[in-house]
C-alpha cells in the first residue's frame, strides 16, 4: 500500500468514526430534547459534513479548491508545522 493511500484510508476511518459518534450524538440529543429530525436529514446532514471534513483533513484537495474560487493566497499564508527534519528544524506545510 502507498503512502498515499494508507493516508487516505487513515483519513476515511477517522471520518467515519467521527462522524459514527457526531450522528449519535445528535440523534440522542435531538431525542432527549423532544425534537424529531427525519433520518433523511440526519444522514444528508452528515455526508454533508464528512465530505468537508475529510477535503480539510487531506490538504491537497482544500489547497486545489482555494486556489479554483481565488482563495488561494490566504490558504497560502497559513502554515502548520507538521514534520521536523532529521537535526530537529521545524518543517512548515
């Protein structure tokens, strides 16, 4: 398996047990609350939700959008340190 692939399946796990957890805890607090959403709404709402989460979560994706709306320069100007080289310098992405 490629890196890049292993980073997209990590991706997609994560998406999914998150959004597994966020869905529950809104179907209970809806519940609890009295409030009855229609599961078409839940589901929607929540591939709405894993669909951005995971186009933030793996950059290229995010950075090819910015850059299609004229976005680009802010997306840009953002750095996250993310990997250290070998003598310990801080790499930015």
């Amino acid at each position: 398996m490629t890196a890049t692939r292993l980073g997209w399946t990590s991706a997609a796990r994560h998406v999914a047990s998150y959004t597994a957890g966020q869905l529950t805890g809104t179907v209970l607090l809806t519940r609890a609350r009295g409030y009855r959403v229609p599961a078409s709404a839940l589901v929607t709402g929540a591939g709405i939700n894993a669909l951005t989460h995971l186009v933030i979560d793996k950059r290229p994706p995010l950075l090819w959008l910015a850059a299609k709306v004229g976005k680009g320069g802010y997306v840009e100007h953002c750095t996250v340190v993310r990997h250290l080289d070998e003598d310990g310098t801080a790499r930015a992405e």
